[in-house]
C-alpha cells in the first residue's frame, strides 16, 4: 500500500511540474488566437501610454470598475469607445470589470518587447510597490492574465481552475530557489528568459518597440481604499491556497500515526559549481566588447563568438587581466586551463544557438547569462548576474576615478579643454549605484564609496572635491552623469544665463 501511493504521488508531482507548460499553451493550441473585434482598439498600446493608464488606475477605490471608471482609466475619446470595448468584454451595461483582467491582456498584447511585457506584469502583480511578490500576489496576477485572456479569445482554450492553481503553486516553488516565500525581479526575469511555456503565450504577439526594461515599473497613484481591499484579497486567497495544501495527502505518511513536521534547515552559503566568480568575470568582459549602453546586437555576438581567433585574443588579454584581481587570492593556480577550457565549450554553444536569431535581435546581460548557461540553476543565474553586475561597477569607478579636476576646484575650468573622455555609458553608471547604494536613497556616501567599492578614503574624498555640487558628502546619479557627459557647472551656468536673456529678450520684444 506504501509503495502504491508513494508512486501515486509522484504522478501528481510530475502532472503539477508540468502543469504551467500546459495552462500556457492550452491558450494557443487548436487555433490561431482571434481577437474580439471589439477590443481591437487595445491593442498594440505603447508602455508609455500603458504607465499613464496604470498611474491612474493606482488611484481608483477598487479593484473592480464600472464602465464609466473604464472609460476614465483608459483615457478613451468618447462614450461611443467606452460602449464598444464594453460590449466586447460581454458585460451587462450595469456590471463591473475586474480592472487586472483588462489591462494584463494589454499588456500582453502590447508593442513591447518581450522582457518588457515579463517586468510590467511583475510590477502590476506588485501591489505594495515593494519589489518582491507573494506567492498570493502571484495568483492573483496569474488567474487575472488568463480570465483576461479568454474575455479577450473566446475561442482559445481555457486551462481549468485546478490546473491554473497546481501551476502556481509549482511554479512559484521553481521560481523561489532561495525558499524565501516571495520572488524578486531577477527570478523572475531569469524565468521569463528560459520558460518555453510563457514565450508561446506570448509568442502570437511580436513587439515594434525593442526597448528592453529588465527593471520595475513604477505607478504613482495611490488610494488607501483599494490598498485595503487588495490586502484583503491577498490574504484570503492565501488562506484558500495554504487550506487547499493541508487538504492534500502526506505521501510520506505510511498510516494513522501522525508525523511532526522537521524545519527546513538552511543550507550554508555554497561557492557556484559553474558560474563561479572567474567565469563571471570573463562572460561580462565578452558581453561588454560588443554592447552599447548595457545591450547587445544579437549579430555581433554570434559574429564574435563563432570567430575562433577572435574569442581567443579576447579571452586570453581578459585573463591576463583576471590575474591582477586581488579577490582571486588562491584561485589563480592552475586557472587558465581549467577556467578557459570549459569556457570555450560554453561560448561555441551560444554562439550556434544565435544562427536562427536575427541580427538585430538584443540581448541585456541577463539574457546573454541565460544563453550561455541554459541549463544551469536559476539561483547561479542570478548570482552570475550579481557579479558581473559589481565587476562593471568597479570599472565605472576607476574610469571615473581618472579624473584630476573640476569646475569646482579650478575656476578656469574649460570642459573642451581639460574634459576627459571616459569609457563609460548610463547602463554602467546604474550598475555602479546598483552595486554600492546599499541604502537605496539614489546618493553614494563616503562609506558606500570606500566599505562597498573598497578604494582607499583619499580617492573617495577626491571624487567629492571634484564632483559634489550641493557639498553635501553625497554623490548623486546626475552628479555622476555631469562627471560622464561633460555637464559641469560652468557649462549649466552659461546655459542658465543664455536660458535667462532669451526669456528677457522675449519679453522685450
């Protein structure tokens, strides 16, 4: 009887491992998806004008919306488009929308690129703005995408309750690797790149706009009613899936005695088995010979990778660089054969995997570590990504770093004149502050500058003399981009004052 249902139990736990593969693709299976015609009008919307319709939203008492909160929230011209989008969502003319069940399908069928629609629906399905999503807010989200979806293809397929709550729960296990309960940005971002799944659900709806945001979208309005009755929502649906888990068998049991549950121990911090540190390293020094503010073109990646020359000269002036790190201590002995072997094995692959991609098809970063390593643990992903993330931060500061004066300490300061060019674009400058602003208030302190980025005091205390403005023992981001681009205060000055003898001009006149 034991063995019997242990092998029972197994079937259950394959059937929900694939049960997000088969809710996604049950959409799209039979037939071509056919829009209502109705709805045409939502389609094809920009992420600009989808963040206006969100920031408005964010303001609404509820979830729930009537026709004329539609009509309000979506900016529509007139009564004539509020009528027609409300009768293609078959909806009584006195009814009420679950408003995620709308704009979720948008932004599904959105212009955006697919990375972009991945991270927009995160930051819709993170109701307190947190950056982190539960495994309720992730229900919520998922059930609102499909209820959405078949409002908007009626004929598509309709994955039952019971699967869509299985693929939940197993997902939200997969995607969890640290078992912290909630899933951060870069899970999510990680699972998007490898899930077969949510690229054919999304697949019938190419994108014109190639911008890639693997950041969070941020709302600004705000109601403390719908905030209550989100928060409600959410912890009933957590009380109806923690009772549906306690309501299934214990495949462990092997009769009436009751078993107490053992915590989970934590495991100890492990060094990654395959993308170590060095590894990292010499990825993010490929990546970055051929991207341009933090993006790559998918042609010039294969170009490189499939060039044997090529990638050995860059591979071998990238380790005689990885040598001089000090944080290698030990390591350094017998690295070049072990560590430059198995890389190559990892780029030729990549390199054959991008022949069907098209040339000018973008790859971020993350997308490059996710090509590189498709089957590697989602955990070593993200911790790849971290560390290449620091790598391209401590660049940024040395380039900056080679700086001797400013507006501040030379009054004769001329930026044509003494300006030194940096290798350096906004993408490093936002890895730089995502490696050291512990704090997240958007500023680099003295003791971010010299704990986190590790240069001596006399270098930290340089940058301040040279590059903060408000002499407030702060770096911000624009002070940083003044440093890049060449926007030092004489410059601001002399825009100010021709800025203020146009107005005086034009007044004259």
């Amino acid at each position: 009887r034991r063995r019997r249902r242990r092998w029972q139990w197994r079937g259950r736990s394959t059937e929900a491992a694939a049960a997000m593969g088969q809710a996604m693709t049950i959409m799209w299976s039979d037939t071509s998806p056919v829009l209502v015609p109705d709805l045409e009008m939502l389609r094809g919307w920009t992420r600009e004008r989808l963040l206006d319709t969100m920031d408005r939203f964010k303001s609404q008492p509820s979830l729930a919306v009537r026709q004329a909160g539609l009509w309000s929230v979506l900016a529509l011209s007139g009564q004539g488009d509020a009528d027609q989008i409300w009768r293609g969502l078959a909806l009584p003319r006195d009814g009420a929308v679950d408003f995620l069940s709308v704009i979720m399908p948008m932004v599904v069928l959105s212009n955006m690129h697919y990375i972009s629609k991945v991270t927009f629906l995160f930051s819709i399905c993170d109701f307190n703005g947190s950056g982190l999503i539960k495994r309720s807010e992730f229900y919520i989200g998922l059930r609102a995408i499909f209820k959405g979806l078949m409002r908007f293809f009626p004929d598509a397929g309709k994955p039952t309750p019971e699967m869509l709550e299985a693929a939940t729960d197993e997902v939200f296990k997969k995607i969890d690797v640290d078992h912290s309960g909630e899933l951060e940005l870069e899970e999510i971002v990680t699972f998007g790149y490898r899930s077969k799944g949510l690229r054919h659900m999304l697949s019938p709806f190419p994108c014109t706009d190639y911008r890639q945001y693997e950041e969070l979208a941020h709302f600004s309005g705000i109601n403390r009613r719908r905030t209550q009755a989100i928060e409600n929502q959410m912890e009933e649906t957590e009380r109806h899936m923690d009772k549906k888990l306690k309501l299934t068998p214990d495949p462990s049991s092997g009769g009436s005695r009751s078993k107490v549950a053992v915590p989970r121990r934590v495991q100890p911090w492990k060094e990654p088995a395959i993308i170590t540190k060095p590894r990292a390293y010499i990825v993010h020094a490929v990546f970055m010979s051929v991207a341009f503010e933090g993006v790559a073109l998918a042609g010039k990646l294969r170009r490189l990778l499939c060039d044997r020359s090529a990638i050995s000269t860059l591979l071998d002036a990238t380790f005689v660089k990885l040598e001089g790190e000090e944080w290698l201590g030990k390591q350094k002995e017998g690295m070049q054969t072990r560590i430059l072997g198995g890389i190559r094995n990892y780029f030729d692959k990549a390199g054959h995997d991008l022949h069907d991609v098209p040339e000018a098809a973008e790859y971020s970063l993350h997308a490059f570590l996710c090509l590189v390593w498709p089957r590697v643990s989602d955990k070593e992903v993200n911790l790849g990504l971290k560390f290449c993330r620091r790598f391209q931060a401590m660049n940024t500061l040395h380039e900056i770093l080679k700086s001797s004066q400013s507006a501040l300490t030379n009054p004769d300061y001329d930026p044509g004149e003494h300006k030194v060019h940096f290798d350096v674009d906004k993408d490093d400058i936002n890895a730089l502050f995502e490696a050291l602003d512990v704090n997240n208030d958007g500023k680099l302190s003295l003791e971010e500058l010299t704990t986190h980025a590790g240069i001596d005091v006399n270098s930290a205390e340089k940058l301040m003399r040279l590059w903060d403005r408000d002499f407030s023992e702060m770096l911000t981001k624009g002070e940083i981009l003044n440093i890049v681009f060449g926007m030092n205060q004489v410059v601001q000055l002399q825009m100010k004052s021709m800025f203020a003898a146009s107005v005086h001009d034009h007044s004259a006149d």
